[in-house]
C-alpha cells in the first residue's frame, strides 16, 4: 500500500520509493529522510498530507505520496 492509504496518525515503516526513474523525485524524498527503513506518520490529510520524518513535518503531495510503500 502507498502513503495514500495511510491512517492518521499511526506509525508506518517506509518499505520502498518506487519513482519510475525519475531521478530528481527520488533525490528530494531522500533529502527528506524519505527512504526503506524509516518511520512515518501521517498527520494530516487535506489536499496534500502532512508527514512525519525524523521528527520533521513535511507537506507533501499525492503524487509523491503514492511513490512512498508502506
């Protein structure tokens, strides 16, 4: 399942970040401690989610969301 399919609030580990190639989405999610292995959580869900990395929140879009497996 992607980020997309989260529940708020719970705690999830990143398994993959599949971004079909695109180099420079792969390199900002890993700039923001995006990768398999680590912890997040989603906080909010409007528009776009607000997440939580490292202890940091990050608001990021759908498109990018569905590129995070959780």
């Amino acid at each position: 399942m992607t980020l997309n399919d989260a529940e708020l609030g719970k705690d999830y580990i990143i398994k993959a970040v599949n971004t079909d190639g695109d180099d420079e989405m792969e390199s900002f999610l890993f700039s923001l401690g995006c990768y398999s292995g680590e912890p997040i959580r989603v906080i909010d869900k409007k528009k776009n989610l607000v997440v939580s990395i490292k202890d940091a929140r990050y608001n990021i879009d759908p498109e990018l969301a569905s590129a995070i497996e959780i």
